[in-house]
C-alpha cells in the first residue's frame, strides 16, 4: 500500500500509476474473492474509525473509492458511468 500513498506536501501524479494495476490481487476468482473478504473487512473497520472521528467533532475525513466499469461491461462503447 505504500506505493498507494501520497506524501504531505507532494502534489499526486496520477499519470505516474499503472490504471491497470491490481496491487496485490490477481485477476482471477481467486484474488477477486480475496479482494471481497478484505474490504467487507475494512469496510467495518472504516465504519468505526468514522464513529470515533464523529464522536470527537474536530476533525474530519473524505474517503473517495471507485470503480472502474469497462465500456464492455455496460454494453456499449464509451458509456459514462451508470446512475
């Protein structure tokens, strides 16, 4: 993960990161199922973490994930995103 992580005071690049990489899971049932376990896993954890930064009412936190959806997979090149 510290691949993943950007420095204070440096500025992120996203061109210096492979769009294709999956980390540590490979493309298969396999690593996809792994993948499922560990973030139903983190996602509890994050649920907690996010509890105590609420309770403590002084600071705050903005967590983006997302996925990326292949144009193939909706069915239709060049599709935006679904709704």
């Amino acid at each position: 993960m510290k691949d993943y992580r950007v420095k204070p005071g440096h500025a992120l690049v996203l061109s210096r990161f492979d769009a294709d990489d999956s980390g540590d899971y490979k493309k298969t049932d396999q690593g996809k199922e792994k993948a499922k376990a560990i973030t139903a896993e983190l996602t509890g954890r994050i649920g907690e973490l996010q509890e105590r930064l609420y309770a403590n009412g002084t600071r705050s936190l903005l967590i983006v994930l997302q996925e990326w959806i292949p144009a193939a997979r909706m069915g239709r090149s060049g599709a935006s995103c679904p709704g």
